[in-house]
C-alpha cells in the first residue's frame, strides 16, 4: 500500500472512533474508555510509523518539508502526552471527557494539516514506487510499534 494511503487511512479511523466517542452519551463510560483505548493504540502506532519511517523519507525526498516535519513532531509530543494521560484517567472522571475534547481538536488540526499542506509535496517528490515501498515498510513497522505513548520519540524532545 502507498504510504500516504496508508497514512490517511489510519486518519480515517481515528475520525471514526472520535465521532463515536462523541455520539457516547454521558452515561456511556465503559463503552468511552473502549474508545479512547483504541484510540491511545490507533495513534501510538501511527505516531510510531511516522515517525520512524515516513517523516525521515519526507524530509529526504522533499527537504521543502522539513519545517511541517518537524511541527508535526511537536504536534506528536503534545498528543502523545495526551494519550499517556487519558490512560490513566478514569471516565468518572470529571475531565476525561475535556482530556479527550482536546485530543480531538489536536488531532484533527494535525491532520487537516499534513493532508491538505504537505502531502501533496510529499506525493510529487516520491513517486509512486518510493510510496509503495514506504508503505509496506510502515505495515511491518506497526507490528512493532510501542503500546506505552511515551515511548514514541517524540516524547522525549
């Protein structure tokens, strides 16, 4: 699969567990920390693969890039801080339910942007053979991709 595919992909089904999360009721707290748990592996992994493997390539092939890269990287600290909260924070909890909300905006401001500013860039630079390669290179990183969010690199700078 193209690693950009792929990339957006993994979006995909991230804005389908927020939007789920969003129609859970109040009441629904077993079913929201399903959720947010799906969601801390769901973008621990993709954090884990971006920046493993196709943030390095995108700087590489189109150094253009390197300033979305690296806000990207940020973005990813921020977020992973977040997981690593919300895996610890019980849904009774009075700010589970805020933790999340913000979450969500950071996300989807993340994506917005590497979808819409940068992947294009990336997707003229490479080629589709690079991306190809790129992706199955991702698919076989994911399966080592941590469950911790703070052991995503990015948490640490």
């Amino acid at each position: 699969m193209d690693g950009i595919v792929l990339l957006r992909e993994d979006h995909k089904t991230v804005e389908k567990l927020f939007k789920e999360f969003e129609r859970a009721g109040d009441d629904a707290r077993d079913r929201k920390r399903e959720i947010v748990d799906e969601v801390i592996r769901e973008l621990t992994a993709h954090a884990w693969i971006e920046e493993q493997i196709f943030y390095p390539a995108a700087r590489e092939a189109a150094p253009d890039t390197t300033d979305h890269v690296l806000e990207s990287v940020e973005e990813h600290h921020a977020v992973v801080w977040m997981l690593s909260e919300l895996q610890k924070t019980d849904p009774s909890d009075e700010r589970f339910d805020a933790k999340m909300t913000v979450l969500m905006e950071n996300v989807r401001h993340h994506v917005e942007e590497e979808e819409q500013d940068w992947f294009p860039e990336v997707r003229k630079a490479m080629g589709r053979n690079r991306l190809r390669e790129l992706g199955a290179r991702m698919e076989e990183a994911r399966k080592k991709a941590p469950e911790d969010p703070l052991a995503v690199p990015s948490a640490d700078e």
